[in-house]
C-alpha cells in the first residue's frame, strides 16, 4: 500500500468534470503530467496530490478538500474481496480515539497505533457502548487489510489532521458520517439502508416523539406505544441509568440494525429541541451532556448478522451519541437471540444486571423474503405466540420475535413487503395477530418512499397486549393509503408533482408524515378511550378504521388500497374538475407562448427572434472563465460541492435541472433534522450555494439542459457545472441558449467506454455586444418557459386521464 491517496484516469476525470478522454489528451499533450505510480497498463493509478497540482496549475480545477485525500485514502485499503468494511471499521475506530482523547498527534509506529485503537474502544465500553469490543473485531478486521497496521499510519494522520486542530474540517463524528456515507452510496446495490424520512416516520408512529417535553409521559392515551408506565424498561443489561424524576427509562431495539439509521432516529425522536440542548450535528444529546432535563434516560440495542454492518452501526453510535448507552451486537437475531426474553409479560422493577428486561420499543427494517430463517431449527420457539410461521414467512417471524421483546403496551413498528398483508401462507398468524389485539395499523406508504421504490412498502404498527389487563380485543384496526394523500397535491409552478420514482420534495415528506402521524394518534386515542372509544371517521381514498370482524375472512387481507372505500363521487368531480382547470390553465400558457419559425429580417414580436446578423466571431467558455466574464464551477464528485450541505439547505441535482422542478432537500431538512450549530459545520461559508441568474447544466450525458435560475440558496448537487455570469458582459438567458443547441453539444461531447459527457469548458458562446444578447435572451427565455409548461401540461394532461379513467370504472369496481 502506498503511503499516499492514488487517483485512476476515470477519478481525474471526475475531479476536473470532463470525460476520460480529455484525460488521456492531456497525459498525450502535456509533457508535465503526472506519470503514473502504480495500477496496471490498462488502468494506471496517479499520485493524487500531483495531479491536484497539475490540475490546479492548468485552471482546470480548485483544491481537493482534505476529506477527498481521506477518502482517497481509505479506498487504498481494501480488503482482498474488494470491500472497504474493514479499513472503515480502523478509521471509525481511530476516530472514536480522537473524539475521546482530543489528540492532535501522529500514531508514531503500528503498535502505537493498534494500542491507541484498542484503548479507544475499552474507554468507550466504559462509557455507556457496552459490548463495543466484541462488536468491533479490530484484530480481524485488521488482518483483513492489505499490509495491516504500518499500512494504515497514513490514514490514520490523516484523519487525525481533517478532525483536530485548528484547519480541523469535520468533527470526529462528521467525519466518520462522511466516509460510511461514502461507503454507502459506492455499495447501494448491495444493501438495503432505511432511508432517514422513513426512520423518523417509524419512531413517531412508535411514539418514541410522545415522551418527549408536552406529549406527556409514557403510555398516555393517545400518544402511540410508549408503554404503560411501570412497564418501560431500559431494556439492556447495565443500562438502567438513574432518569430524571417522573420518566420511565426508554429502551429502544433494532434487531436487524444494518448501520444504525432506525436507532438514530429515535433518538432524534426522544431529543429535544436543539435550542434547549445543543444538539449535535445528527441529533440526540449533545456529546458529554447525557439525557436533557425532562427527558427520559434512552437505551438503545441492535444486533445485526452482518459483522461489518455490525461494527459500523456500532462505532457510528458510539460517535454520534456518545452520551446515550448503546448495545449492538452480532448475530442472527432469529437464530442467535441477543436479547432474549421470549414473551417476558412485566418488566422487572429491579432486574439482575445480567437479566435483559423488556423494551419501551422496536423498530425494525427486516430482510425481506428470506427462506432460510431458521424455520427447521425453530419450529418450538416460544416467541411464536401468534403461530408458527411458514417457510415463506420470515417477515411474520420478525413480526412476532419485535413483540416478544417489547414490554407490555409498547410499541413495534415494522416496514413491510405489500405482499406480507395478503399471502394465503400468513392468513392465520395475521388473524391472530388481528384477534388478540396486537396488530393496530398497516400504512401503505407510496411507491419511491423506501427501497425498492417500485413498490409501495407497508409499515405496521404493533402494540404488545397486556396479559395483566382485562380483556379487552382492538375492536379496528387503522388502514391508510398513504399515496392519496399526495395524489391531488396541486403542482406549483417550476416544479413537478412526486408521481413516479424516488420521493425527495421536502413538502412532500412533511405531507405525509403529517397525515400518517395525525391519522395513528387520533385512531389512538379513540381507540384508547373508556369502553374502546369511537373509531374516526374515514376518509375514502385515504383511510378507514376497519372493524377487525370485518377482516377475518378467508383471506384476512390487510392491504390498504383494497379496503380502504374510493373516493365519493363528489369528491372525485371536485379534483376532476380541479386537474382540468389547471390543465386548461397550463395549455393557454402554452399557446401564448408558441414559438414562430424565425423569419427572414426577423420580426421581436414573436417568441423567437433572428440569429445576429453575419457571423459572429466565437469564444468558448474556458476562455469567458480565464477572462473572468464568468465563473465556472463543476461538481464531479460525490454529494454537493465542497463537501456535505448546509443542514436545511436543498441539494441541486441533475435529475431537478431535467424536470425543470425545484431543488432535491437533503433527508435532514426532509425529516425536521436539527442544523448542526457554526462550530459544528467547519466550512460551511466556502460551499458553493447557488444564485439568481446562475447558469447551471448536467455535465453526462452529452446533451445540454442548461438552466437559469431563477431562485438561490441550493448547493451544487453531483454531476453539475454551475456558470455565474458577470451581468455587466453576459446575459445568462443568452449563455443558456447557446448553450442548449445542438450543434454546441455535439462537438462538446466526449465519449467513454458506455458514457457520453460534456466538456464544458468547450462548448461555444458568440462575441456579441450586450444589448444584443440580451434581446437572444429575452427569446431564448420564452422558449424555455415554453418547454417547462409543455411538460407540466404533459404531466397533468396523464393524470388527467387517468382520473377520468378511474372515475368511469369507479361505480361498476367499487360495487355501486
């Protein structure tokens, strides 16, 4: 292993925003390139902080943030099978060191530094990350990496240099955040993370946000699963920390924890405003303060049967809430319970240190259609309370091992398959689940929510019956369409509605979470009220409480979208006749902008209007940069520009320049995520943040969508060129036309093995003087506008139909 960050021709590339090929030209042009240090013939690998300064030399790009040589580092290190998990788990634990010790100094020689980790791990055990040692095998994970230790002192210097002292960029934490981040996103297709919108929902509907200051305390009626008080154990051995006066100790459990995102959650969830306690950057007490005032002492648990996963979740724990006990464990949970309690019915008042007690909660994210769960090993498992589980049912095995593990009227909230509510295999253990009273709620959440986000995914809210309480059976059981609730969500103007693919409007994820946590906690209040209460009334298209007679059928369907009654028809005229209006609205836009041929002597009346007379003498835009007629800026690499936004700010990504809609939030702002404060966020004032009147165009796919905007205060998202135009020798409606045509792009475009990229810096631009461009702007505008309102009245124009489609049918499918 080399002792500095290695960078490919493809990574050159992506640093400086132009395709593979320019890369090659230069290493053909340019006698002083950077020779290559290692890598193969076929793919040779070049000293990055040479090639920084080449680049930086030429003017084809500013300096690589330190957390880009870190990285760069980093993947230096994998494993023989190609894996980063060990080589994150030393940095994770290194920086676990740094944020206990606030060292700024070097690990001199490997032993310094494998005493240093093991140090780290034994003092944060000490603080409240029981079992973190055993989780985070250093020494294996050591072994696995190419060189092992002395390999790592680079990395190791470098991190400690990015996280202390006063050129520090990232806290420890942060850090850490960035590379797993990193990590993540390079392995996507491999695992399957929660994302953080669908984890704050699950802890609200486990009512994790009830207890709380103002939601009262736990297991009051109305607020969702906290617990009958009495019954919310801590939850994991030693961790029945003294809480304040009044509280319940509050124990949270993910038993397929994956890197930890559920049990972040709820701690978000628990903590308070971060006014009053100086929350951290990704939530829960601020580091050293413990549980604020008024609030109830946390625990949290997972175990996860992937080692690495393991050690991920716990070491990011361990940084980011370094105040709140946490136990994570490895292991199958089915299998191997770390937890086991196996339908303890009371919490302890006073349990053995070694005797696990009860959970206030559990949320899960389970694997989905697993076979080889441990049916032939487990077919007498005391958590079966509900019924043996099938071979084909390992999500109704999960279901059943969340409730054993939960203390009496705690909650459990799981995110499903669609399938799980229908299959015939599961229709016994759902009518138990259903006649006992366990089973509260299913959410159908819209396709895009989750992964897979071709599928609706489902979350079930559970609720752990008390044997000690009378007996008194859920008489309904709450099912909600979540997806209705965006389906007559009005279009605004420059953005489109979340129809298909992933969900990223922040307005959209505050929508339903608002009409998925109001509908839970009026249901549960009703529900939870003297003699059962009332149900709520429904609302076609959206929700019903069903009564759970009803649905012990032979099927015991629970799919939402089959049991919740379609919209009345006067509600359906009145969205009907809502769409089309704003249809109608859209088209008469659009003919009143309808473009004309150009014609001969041209004719400023139409929305066209002539090209210059003669022909203009051109530039290109590396040479309007090199002049400073405008400012270029590219985001080649991963996430926004210069590192991770600022929290609450939008992200601009290429797929929002395509679709002509607003900017894509971050998850922190899509879920109500605290921002980090100033001292928190080193760096925030160097990132690029977006203006009015920038210019801004995806740099793949060898077409141009170059965008005005019209709007600031987004930061550069992957992928993008951002031109800021000097308004004194520019027009930036001008410089987007220009840019957008086709005979400009082509020659721009460069070609890699099976991907077309633009290089910007070549595309053309005509010398014209400024009157002049900005009457080709003015036309360039209106075509533009032109094509945003031909694909809004297109977007509209399907849902239009298929309303009216769904409206012809209605009647006859919905039985009259």
């Amino acid at each position: 292993m080399p002792d500095r960050p290695l960078v490919t021709a493809a990574e050159i590339a992506r640093l400086a925003g132009v395709g593979r090929a320019a890369v090659s030209n230069w290493r053909r042009r340019h006698e002083d390139f950077p020779r290559p240090v290692g890598g193969t013939e076929a793919s040779p690998a070049f000293d990055l902080a040479e090639v920084e300064g080449w680049l930086r030399a030429q003017g084809k790009v500013a300096s690589v943030p330190q957390r880009e040589h870190v990285w760069r580092l980093l993947e230096g290190h994998r494993a023989e099978d190609g894996s980063l998990t060990a080589a994150l788990t030393v940095a994770g634990a290194w920086l676990l060191h740094l944020h206990l010790t606030r060292r700024t100094d070097h690990p001199g020689t490997a032993e310094s530094l494998v005493e240093r980790l093991t140090a780290a791990l034994e003092a944060a055990e000490a603080a409240g990350a029981t079992g973190l040692p055993a989780a985070v095998d250093l020494p294996t994970a050591l072994a696995a990496l190419p060189g092992g230790a002395p390999a790592l002192l680079p990395l190791a210097a470098a991190l400690t240099d990015l996280t202390t002292g006063r050129a520090a960029e990232l806290t420890p934490a942060d850090a850490f955040t960035h590379l797993l981040d990193r990590h993540v996103e390079a392995v996507a297709r491999q695992l399957t993370i929660t994302p953080q919108p669908v984890a704050a929902l699950m802890a609200g509907l486990a009512g994790l946000a009830d207890l709380t200051p103002g939601h009262g305390a736990a297991g009051a009626p109305g607020h969702g699963a906290a617990g009958a008080p009495g019954h919310g154990a801590a939850g994991a051995p030693g961790h029945g920390a003294a809480g304040a006066p009044g509280h319940e100790p509050v124990g949270v459990l993910d038993p397929a924890c994956g890197t930890g995102a559920l049990l972040l959650a709820a701690a978000d969830a628990l903590a308070p405003p971060a006014s009053t306690t100086g929350a951290s950057t990704t939530g829960g007490a601020a580091p050293g303060t413990g549980a604020a005032p008024g609030t109830a002492p946390l625990a949290l648990m997972g175990q996860e049967s992937d080692p690495g996963l393991a050690a991920l979740a716990a070491l990011r724990l361990a940084l980011t809430l370094p105040a709140v006990p946490t136990t994570i464990r490895r292991g199958d949970s089915l299998r191997a319970d770390a937890f086991p309690l196996h339908g303890a019915t009371t919490a302890p008042t006073a349990a053995p240190p070694t005797t696990p007690a009860p959970v206030t909660a559990v949320v899960c994210h389970p694997p989905f259609n697993e076979r080889n769960w441990g049916h032939d090993e487990l077919p007498y498992d005391p958590r079966w309370e509900y019924g043996f589980p099938p071979r084909t049912e390992s999500e109704l095995a999960w279901v059943q091992h969340a409730l054993a593990h939960v203390a009496p009227g705690g909650g459990v909230v799981m995110l499903m398959p669609p399938t799980v509510a229908s299959r015939r295999s599961g229709r016994r253990i759902r009518a138990e689940l259903l006649r006992r009273g366990a089973l509260r709620a299913v959410v159908a959440l819209p396709p895009g929510a989750a992964p897979p986000y071709g599928f609706p995914l489902h979350l079930w809210v559970l609720r752990r019956p008390d044997p000690t309480a009378p007996a008194q059976p859920t008489p309904h059981v709450l099912l909600l369409n979540a997806a209705a609730a965006l389906e007559d969500e009005q279009t605004p103007a420059g953005a489109t509605a979340p129809t298909t693919g992933r969900l990223r409007s922040a307005a959209t994820w505050e929508r339903l979470h608002t009409t998925v946590l109001d509908a839970w906690r009026a249901f549960d209040q009703a529900t939870a009220a003297p003699h059962g209460g009332t149900p709520i009334p429904e609302r076609p298209g959206l929700l019903r409480a069903v009564p759970v007679i009803d649905l012990l059928d032979e099927e015991v369907d629970l799919t939402p979208a089959r049991n919740v009654p379609s919209p009345a028809p006067r509600q359906r005229g009145e969205r009907l006749a809502g769409t089309r209006e704003r249809l109608a609205d859209l088209l008469a836009d659009a003919v009143r902008l309808l473009p004309e041929p150009t014609k001969a002597g041209g004719d400023t009346s139409t929305p066209t209007a002539p090209a210059p007379s003669g022909r203009a003498t051109v530039t290109t835009v590396g040479e309007l940069a090199r002049a400073g007629a405008l400012t270029l800026r590219v985001n080649s690499g991963r996430g926004p520009a210069d590192g991770e936004p600022p929290a609450g700010l939008p992200v601009l990504e290429a797929h929002d320049l395509r679709a002509g809609q607003e900017p894509t939030p971050t998850p922190g702002a899509a879920a109500g995520r605290r921002p980090p404060r100033p001292a928190e966020d080193p760096g925030a004032a160097e990132r690029l943040v977006t203006r009015p009147g920038d210019v801004v165009l995806p740099i793949a796919g060898g077409t141009s969508h170059a965008r005005v905007l019209e709007h600031g205060g987004a930061v550069l998202g992957r992928g993008l060129c951002l031109l800021r135009p000097d308004p004194r020798q520019l027009d930036p409606w001008f410089l987007a036309g220009y840019l957008r045509a086709t005979a400009n792009t082509r020659q721009a475009a460069t070609h890699a093995s099976s991907t077309a990229r633009l290089d910007v810096r070549r595309l053309l631009v005509p010398r014209l003087p400024l009157d002049e461009q900005r009457r080709l702007g003015e036309a360039f505008r209106r075509l533009i506008t032109f094509e945003t309102g031909l694909r809004h009245a297109a977007e509209l124009g399907g849902r239009l139909v298929q309303d009216l489609t769904d409206d012809l049918v209605a009647d006859t499918l919905d039985g009259g």
